[in-house]
C-alpha cells in the first residue's frame, strides 16, 4: 500500500469581514493564516490535542484522515471571544484587530481541508516562515481589548486600528477573575432571546456561506480522491496484464507438458448424461423458435387479411355517410313514435271502452231478462197466490221486459224464416240486437274515434309511418353491411320499433266478429313477412334471427291485444262470437309456435284467460229451471218452453267450450264441459224429461259436440270416466224405450254408446234385451 502523504493545516483567506466568507483566494502577504503546530509535519496526522486552535474555539478532529467539519451555530460565533484565552496552546497569525476578526470568522467556517503532497507542504512551510511575522502575547491581548469596547460602545467595530480601549479590557480580566463573576440568584434572568447587532448577523450568514461551500469543497475533494484511486487501479491492472502476458509468452515456449499432473476420470456415462442435457436445452430452444415462428406466420396472414378486407370494402366514406343518416334516421323515427304513442294510447282506450260499454250492455241485459222471466214463471206456477180475476199482479217494469224479449224473438224468428233456417232451436240465438237508437249512437262514436286514427300520421312523412318503407331502410343496411346488421340485434329491435304502427292498424279490428279482417291479410303481416323471406340465406343462424320478427310483434303486440277482448269483451254464450276468436287464436298461436318452440308468457296469459272466463260463463250464466211434469208436459206452456231455450242455452255453452279443443288442454276442456256443465247441469235436465223423441234428440247433440279424438284410442272398450254419468242414462233410457211406443230409438241409443266407445255397456245391454240384430253396429266399429 502506498505511503500516505503528510498533511499540512492550513486555513484559507477571507476577502474582508463583511463580505461572503465563503469565496476561496489565494494566499496573500499579510493575511492569518493556520499554521501547523510545531513537529505536525513530521509526526503524521496530529492527534486532537495538536490540531491548531483558532480564536481559542477547539475543533473536533475526524479520524485518521485529517479532515473534520465546523458544528458551531451563529450562537457559538458570540461566545468565540471571550474564551479566546483558553487557546494559549495555538498560535495565531495576525497583524491587526480586523485582520484577527476576519481569521476568526475564517477559521469557523474553514476549519478543514483537504490533503496535499509532501513537495507542496515542505514549499508552504517554507514561504509561510519567510514572509510572515508572528506578534507576541501582549500584542495580540491588547488588540482583543480594544475590539471588545469597540463592541460595548459603538455597536460596531471601528477600521481605525489605533483606535484602543480600556473598557473592554476591563471587562475582559472581570470575565478572567472567577470571583468577580455574579451569584446565579444575582444574574439577570433572560427571557427573550437579545436582539442581534448588524454585525452579528453578518457573521451568521457568512458561516452559513462557509458552511455550505465546505461541504461542497469536501465532495470535490472526495471526488478527485475516487478519480485518483480508479486511475491507479487501472494502471496498475494494466501493468499486472502486460507483464502476466510476457511472463505467459515466455513460459510458453519453454514450458512443457507435466505427465505427473492428474486430472479428473471421466467415462462414457458423464458425457452421455452431458450430451443428453445439452440435447434437452437445445431442443426447447428449438420448439421456442418454432412456437415464435408459427405466431409470427400467423400474425403475417391476419395482416394480409386485414389488406385484403380494407382494400375490397368499400370507400370508408362512404360508409361512415351510411351510418350516421341511419342514425339519424332511427332518431327522428323514435322522436316521432314517442310523440305519436300518447294519441294512439288515447284512441285505443276509447275505442276499448265503446266495445265495453255495449258488451256489458248485452250481459247486464241477458241476466236481468233471465231473472223477471223466471220471477214471472214461478209467480205463475202458483195458482193459489192469484187474484180473484184469474190474472198475476206483475208490475210494469216486468211487464215492458217481457215485451221487449218476445219482441225480438219474433223478429229473429221472422228473419230465420226468410233465410229458411227451420231447424233452429229456441234458445240457441244470441240476443245482441241493439235498438236502432243506441246503434245509431254507437256507429256514430264508433266512426268519430276511427277520424281520429286516420289523423294520426296524417303530418308524417311515409318513411316514418309507413311499415313497408320502414322495413325497406334496414333491408338496405342488411344488404350492405350484414355484419354489423346482425351485430346490432335488428331483429331484437324491429319489433318495438313496429308497434305504434301495428296498434295503429289493429284499433278498428275486432276478433269477436265474424267479418273481421284476418291478421294474414293485414298490411303490417305482410310487409313483416316479405322483409322476413328477403333475409340473408347464406348464415342459417342470421336468417333464423329475422324469422323471429314475426313472431315478437305477435307475442308483444297481438296477443296482449286478445287478451283483453277475452277478458273484457268475449261472450262464452255467443256462437258466433267463439268461432271468430277461436279461428284467430288458431292462426297466432299455430303461427307462433312455429316461429318459437318455447311457451311464452304472454301465451300463457291468453289461454289463463280464455279458462277463466268460460269458468264465469258457466257459473253465472247457465240456469236450467226444474218444474213439475204437469207444467211441462204441455209443450205450449211457458214453463216448457222456457226450460227448453235454457237447456239448449246451455247445451249451445258446452259446444262453445269443446270447440277448444286442439287449443286447450283435454284436461281442461274435460274438467270444464264434462265436469261443470254436462253432469252439474244437462244430465239432471235430461233426468227430468220424459224419454221420448226430444230426449234421444238432444243426447244426440251432446254427443256430437265431443271431440272424436278423445275416442281414437280406447283400447280397454271402455268410455272416458266423465263420461260415466252420460252413459247410466243413456241405458237408463234405453230401457224405457225398449218398453215403449219408441223401440226405434234404442238403434239411435246404441249408436251413441258406439261413438262414446261404451262397448261394454252397449254389448251387455244388446244381450240383455236379445237385439241381435244390432251386433252389427259393434261389429262395424
């Protein structure tokens, strides 16, 4: 290790005291200076003990290196005076009290530098000893003296150097003599820190200065020291190679090989498993290399599709042109159906309540007939309850209702005469003729709301209005851009946006009558459909995706739209009533199951409906009357004829309800026309007749009215187990007939137990009674 070089203390040169401390200068005749301690050269690094003490203020030595750092604040710059005596051990340089000033404030601030070479510390040494003279003790004591009462007096310190004092030497040897020092109960107590002088505040900003370009001065210091060392290493690595190789170029021409050197064994088993190792290593580098090819292969062919699909499609102005006017296209088309909605909402709920008003018009008049004509019969069928003139007491009010239904049978049986319908029976009409009055008024309110529907669009341009050119608009965006057609779900959308304008087209239709228009033959059905067939064939799925728009518009729009004529509007008891909304029901539902295998809830919702309301029908509009045999057996009395035009009222319900079938379950069609009418109510007014031609007669029509298909599969020779009440009086009947003027009507009896698929019964009662001749009609079957 090379031999460190001895250091010198030597202490830098302030320019003045009042001025930054902190610039370094050169060292000029005249001007303090540190000095090394006598023998400091020679001896090494000075201990703590020889460093040079200036103005008396020790400072704190940093190890071996020499070097330290001032630690003392603007505080400890006051103190620095009077204990300059403690410091007799150094020696000061100076020529003059403001010279002494400067080197105190200096030596605070530049206590330590950096080291030097040995040739420039012996040269210092040398120069320092030649040019500088050092005054004596009592030089130096006098001039503290007189800066001190500098200080006390004028606040300042005077430039005139001759210029002395007696006070503060004074005050000086009292500070010296330790018993003229004050008792601490006699010192003044400070309470607030004592204002600074000009002075002292100069001296704490030039230590602030010095301070901060020491610790400057100190990491350049370290940083040329860290130069140097990197330097020498680098030589002398440089050194150490040179002569490594000339030592190795030597060696090698002289050196041989040395057989007595052993080296390690190795086998064929080590190189293999090395081998192998290395094989390992290189062949997953290789599938690496090929995992990174094939992306980069494909990476290549997604590029060339992307130049491809760019340069095919068309101008990209275009496009963008396309979409932004059918953006504003749906846009003025959603403002207009949501400004338009609010008098199609009106409309619709005025024509509603028209068609309420008049059905509830017919109900409420069918069920206060029913109750004043039986009233009046069961009035009549007391006799003892008559007055003395052999007339009833019936008041006006049933009086003018009787009137009123006999009038308008006698018109509905004039106007089945001039059709030549003969075999009509009484009680199979309906009664829902108006007077002329009241239909005049409701043709009247009824052609004011469909004015209004007319004037609805009447302001709208057709390609906001109109279905067809609606639907046209999207056929072109499905034929230019299909992908972005079918990436917007249109076909989700096509429907809500249609609806105002179906609402539109369905407020003059009326499923309850039979000379409504059917749905197939609507505008609307038919514009949906050629929009439908003109999809896109290629994609199976984007195809079946547009097929769905017929059936949306009939789940959310036509079927909620029947459910509230079934609920409100539907009369189970008219005939004709029923066929029209079952002819309707079967085009929507069939149509919409095919378009969607799954039930929806809106289905649902109809078919609850149509259950539940026949459920009503048959509670509070079926009433068949029993009366004694001897008010019936006159065909003519009013007691007979009105228990026939009941039990034919209520036969005509039991036919409206099976004709369900195919549409309900056969359950509940079972539960309902089997369950609740034909064994609660027909049976028991059939049990009642007397069996003769008009009982055979209306059992035939019972069982005209049930479905075939219930019978298609009766494997066991036995009926339906509903159907067991029916079948007792069937053979019941029979029986009686057997005995009677009527054994004809035992063929017709058997027939019906035929179609019912009653062959049990039917066999054992032909045995039982020896008709042979009717085993032909089982056989047949």
């Amino acid at each position: 290790m090379a031999h460190r070089p001895k250091r010198t203390f030597r202490q830098r040169a302030a320019d003045s005291s009042d001025s930054d401390g902190a610039e370094e200068s050169p060292a000029e005749p005249g001007v303090p200076r540190e000095v090394a301690a006598p023998g400091s050269a020679e001896e090494g690094p000075p201990s703590g003990g020889g460093r040079a003490r200036v103005a008396g203020r020790p400072h704190r030595v940093r190890g071996p290196r020499g070097r330290g750092r001032v630690w003392a604040s603007s505080r400890r710059a006051k103190e620095a005076a009077p204990r300059a005596d403690e410091g007799s051990e150094s020696r000061v340089l100076g020529v003059s009290t403001d010279e002494e000033d400067e080197i105190h404030h200096s030596s605070e601030s530049k206590d330590d530098q950096g080291l030097s070479s040995d040739s420039s510390s012996s040269l210092g040494e040398k120069e320092l000893s030649s040019t500088v003279k050092i005054p004596d003790a009592a030089f130096i004591q006098a001039a503290r003296r007189k800066r001190e009462l500098a200080r006390a007096q004028d606040d300042y310190i005077s430039l005139d150097v001759e210029h002395t004092s007696t006070v503060s030497g004074m005050k000086r040897e009292s500070e010296d003599d330790p018993e003229s020092e004050p008792d601490d109960h006699e010192k003044r107590i400070p309470f607030t820190l004592k204002p600074q002088t000009f002075r002292q505040r100069m001296a704490e900003e030039s230590i602030s200065r010095n301070e901060e370009t020491s610790e400057e001065s100190q990491e350049d210091e370290k940083q040329d020291i860290w130069e140097r060392q990197q330097m020498r290493k680098a030589v002398k690595i440089i050194e150490e190679r040179d002569i490594d190789l000339s030592h190795g170029s030597g060696s090698s021409k002289v050196k041989k090989f040395d057989t007595s050197i052993s080296f390690t064994p190795v086998n064929l088993e080590i190189i293999k498993k090395q081998l192998n190792t290395r094989l390992t290593l290189l062949q997953e580098t290789h599938r690496s290399h090929l995992r990174e090819y094939e992306k980069y292969v494909q990476d290549v062919k997604s590029s060339k599709s992307t130049i491809q699909n760019l340069e095919s499609s068309s101008n990209q102005a275009l496009n963008c042109k396309f979409y932004k006017s059918m953006k504003i296209y749906v846009e003025n088309l959603i403002d207009c159906l949501n400004e338009k909605i609010i008098n199609i909402q009106e409309i619709e709920s005025s024509m509603h309540a028209l068609l309420l008003k008049q059905a509830m018009t017919f109900m409420k008049r069918r069920q206060d007939e029913l109750k004043h004509e039986s009233t009046y019969l069961q009035q009549l069928s007391r006799k003892d309850e008559m007055s003395t003139s052999g007339n009833l007491a019936v008041d006006e009010k049933t009086q003018w209702i009787l009137e009123e239904i006999e009038s308008r049978r006698t018109k509905r049986r004039q106007a089945r005469m001039l059709s030549g319908n003969c075999n009509h029976q009484e009680g199979t009409s309906s009664d829902d003729e108006l007077p002329s009055a009241e239909m005049i008024d409701f043709q009247k309110s009824q052609g004011d709301i469909l004015q209004k529907q007319k004037k609805v669009f009447e302001d709208v341009h057709d390609d906001f209005c109109n279905i067809q050119n609606i639907l046209l608009k999207f056929q072109q965006w499905r034929e230019k851009f299909p992908d972005s057609y079918y990436e917007a779900f249109i076909s989700l959308c096509i429907p809500k946006l249609l609806n105002p304008l179906v609402r539109v087209q369905l407020i003059d239709w009326n499923p309850l009558k039979l000379d409504s228009t059917g749905l197939k033959e609507m505008p609307w059905f038919k514009s949906v459909e050629e929009f439908m067939d003109s999809s896109v064939e290629d994609s199976k799925k984007e195809s079946s995706s547009d097929k769905k728009i017929l059936s949306a518009i009939i789940n959310k729009t036509i079927i909620p739209r029947l459910t509230d004529f079934v609920e409100f509007l539907w009369d189970p008891l008219s005939a004709s009533q029923t066929t029209s909304l079952i002819t309707h029901c079967r085009v929507i539902l069939e149509e919409h199951s095919i378009c969607e295998n799954e039930v929806s809830k809106s289905k649902q919702d109809l078919l609850k409906s149509i259950v539940s309301r026949m459920k009503k029908a048959v509670e509070d509009d079926v009433f068949i009357p029993l009366y004694p045999k001897s008010a019936v057996e006159n065909k003519t009395s009013p007691h007979s004829k009105f228990q026939e035009r009941q039990f034919w009222s209520g036969l005509k319900l039991f036919h409206n309800i099976l004709l369900w079938n195919g549409l309900l379950t056969d359950d509940t069609l079972q539960e309902l026309g089997l369950g609740k009418l034909l064994n609660r109510y027909l049976i028991i007014a059939l049990l009642n007749a007397t069996p003769g031609p008009d009982v055979v007669k209306k059992c035939n029509q019972v069982a005209a009215c049930l479905p075939e298909k219930w019978f298609e599969n009766s494997a066991t020779r036995t009926s339906i187990p509903q159907l067991e009440n029916f079948i007792q009086f069937l053979l019941q009947s029979a029986h009686k007939l057997s005995r009677s003027e009527f054994r004809d009507k035992v063929e017709e009896i058997i027939l019906i137990l035929v179609k019912i698929k009653a062959l049990n019964q039917a066999e054992s009662f032909i045995g039982e009674h020896h008709l042979d001749h009717l085993k032909s009609l089982i056989n047949k079957d």
